[in-house]
C-alpha cells in the first residue's frame, strides 16, 4: 500500500480548503498532515482531521505568530522546503499559495488540488498594493521585491507537481495562464445535506461572506440602498463592517458573524441571494442553491459554473450597484419562474460524497500510471 501525505498551507479557520483537507482525511485517514502553521482549536481538529496534530514548521514558533504569520510570507517557500518528504509515495497538496512548493523526487507522485494561484501576487497585485496603500515608499519597494521574488519561486515551484486539479474551470484557466500547466477540474466539497430544501420563501434577500474588499459586499449595499422598497440582510464580519454601515440604509440589516445553522435557516427563506465577488469557486452560493433559494450572482468567475441564467438564478454582468440592481428587478419580473426543487437539484452534483469519490477514483488512476512508467 503507498504511503500517503497531505500538505496544506496553514490551518487558521474552517474554509473551502480545509474542507478539502477534510476530505482527503477521511480519503487517506492514515496519511501525515504537514502545514506552515497550525491555529485550530481542538474541536476544529477533530471536524477536519479526527483529532490529528499537523506538522509544523517554524513559522508556528515565531512570536505572536497567531497574529502576524501572514506577514512572513517571504518566508513561506523557504518553510515549506523544510519539510522532508521522502518516507511517502503520494504527496496531496492543497494549494493557494506555497503548498504545491514541497520538494520531492522522481519516487513521488504529487497531486496539487489548487484552489487558485497565489492571487495577491499575480492577478489580484495592484490591487491589493493598492489597498494596502503600498503603492509608493520604501514599505511599497520591500513588498513588490518580496512578491516579485515570490512570483519567479512559485513558477519554479510549479514544476514539482505531478499533476493539478483545479477546483473549477476559471482556476483551470488561471493556472494554464500563470503557469502553463494543465488542470483537470474536480469541484470541491459542499456540505450539501447541511443546507437542506425549503419551498417557503419569505421577502428579504440574503449575502453572507467575509466583510472584505474583494468580496464587493458595499456594490450590493449601494445598490439596496437606492431600491429602498427591498429588504436585504447581511451576515458576516470584517474589517468592511464599519464603512458598509456607514452607506447602508434602513431596509439594510446587518446580523454578523451567525453560526452555520443560522445561516442555513436564512439562506433556506431568502427571496434570493446575492453574491458580487469574482469568486474561484463560490461554496457559499451553492449551500444557497441546495436550500431552493435562487442566486443573484457574477456571469463570470466561478458561480458562472454554478449558477445557470434562468434555472437557478440570475446573472449580472458587471461588478456595479447598477447591474445588480439590473439583475434585481428581471430576478423579481421572472421569479415565479424559479422552482426550488429544481433548484437544489443543482447543487446535489457538487456535494461532499461525490467529491471523494472524484478524488479517490484520480488518485488511484494516476498512481496506476505512475507505477507503469518506473
């Protein structure tokens, strides 16, 4: 039997990678686990790893490294190298960053499940120097040498992996562009029995993620705030918090951060949810698809996968309160169109069962191929 290891970036929360991780766990619940830094609680540990202990590296000993890990990010790929490897056949990595970096040899077969190339250093760059006021200063030079050193050591790193599974077509296309490699395309897991049916719908709209800038949550507050007559809740927090306020309205109602049963009980009444960010995949828009709410979303990204103009939602097509609202009022001409069953029905291809099966029947089949050419 090969033996296995899963590598991921670092564990800080309860995300889409980490259910990734969560899932190759339960896929291989004998393989090691490697990670830059390990910040879960317990009862975290036990939901993605039955209680394992990630493997560290000295990122987690720095101090106050809890608070500013991601600060050291020019130190990243140097930790990673550290990891010694070579006591496994199958190396998984779970990848958005350094992850995919791990050395192995020509004895291995690595598997990156890449859920984006590193955004903040390619696609996402100025904008996020920009936000972070980093455009000009000695800081600014620092942090565009970092990244540019970063971007050359994550295309050198590249060429360590076996094989790349993208988690939707757009990351495929993103890694065919930043690194010229092909991807075949596994959705990722989505806790589909957690988010439950509901034919009631009652008369607000719904957006749920975390309160920052690239979310684009102030386009869908700017948007209600000029249609008035709509009721719209949010749920999440961030650093976004205190300025969406500010440009809210009285029809808009913020609730914070909600445990995830909470946030299924609103997702399942919601006239309908909307989601304004360019996501890779979008997890939470398909937990509102597998409640029968319909989606107001993005027609490009990720929830152009998932959301079908239409069937199960409607699209906008630019990243401004005056398409969503656009998209608002052709939702509200057509929505007895929209059936809640056929709805959830579009979700139930993306859930976590399926996902495993996909992964363990890849795996199998490319070790398969490995074993015939050594």
């Amino acid at each position: 039997m090969p033996k296995y290891v899963i590598v991921h970036e670092w564990f800080d929360g309860y995300a889409g990678s980490e259910r990734c991780v969560e899932s190759f766990n339960n896929l291989y619940p004998d393989a090691d686990v490697f990670a830059i830094a390990n910040y879960l609680s317990e009862e975290e540990l036990n939901q993605v790893l039955k209680g394992k202990i990630p493997r560290t590296s000295f990122i987690q000993n720095v101090p106050f490294s809890k608070r500013i890990f991601r600060s050291l990010l020019p130190l990243f790929p140097y930790a990673i190298e550290q990891f010694d490897l070579s006591p496994y056949d199958i190396i998984i990595s779970s990848t958005h960053a350094v992850a995919k970096g791990v050395l192995n040899n020509s004895n291995q077969l690595h598997i990156a499940y890449c859920h984006t190339p590193m955004r903040y250093a390619w696609d996402l760059y100025f904008q996020y120097m920009k936000e972070a006021k980093l455009e000009k200063g000695i800081k600014a030079f620092f942090v565009k040498y970092f990244l540019h050193k970063i971007r050359i050591w994550d295309v050198i790193s590249s060429n360590r992996v076996d094989h790349f599974i993208a988690n939707s077509k757009y990351v495929a296309q993103r890694i065919k562009k930043v690194y010229r490699r092909d991807a075949d395309v596994i959705y990722p897991p989505v806790d589909v029995n957690k988010f439950p049916l509901c034919e009631k719908k009652e008369n607000y709209y719904l957006t749920a993620s975390r309160l920052v800038s690239y979310k684009k949550v102030d386009i869908i507050v700017k948007a209600f705030s000029k249609m008035k007559d709509k009721k719209l809740i949010i749920i999440g927090d961030g650093p976004e918090m205190n300025s969406l306020k500010s440009i809210s309205t009285s029809n808009i109602e913020f609730l914070g951060y909600q445990s995830g049963s909470v946030l299924a009980d609103m997702m399942q009444r919601a006239k309908a949810f909307v989601f304004a960010a360019n996501e890779d995949f979008g997890i939470t828009v398909v937990e509102a698809l597998s409640c029968g709410t319909p989606v107001i979303a993005l027609g490009y990204g990720g929830t152009a996968e998932t959301v079908i103009h239409g069937v199960n939602g409607i699209h906008f097509s630019e990243q401004n309160e005056i398409s969503i609202q656009k998209a608002i009022i052709e939702f509200e001409k057509t929505s007895d169109k929209f059936d809640p069953k056929i709805i959830s029905q579009t979700a139930q291809q993306f859930s976590r069962s399926r996902f495993e099966k996909e992964i363990d029947e890849y795996v199998k089949s490319k070790y398969d191929d490995f074993l015939k050419r050594t």
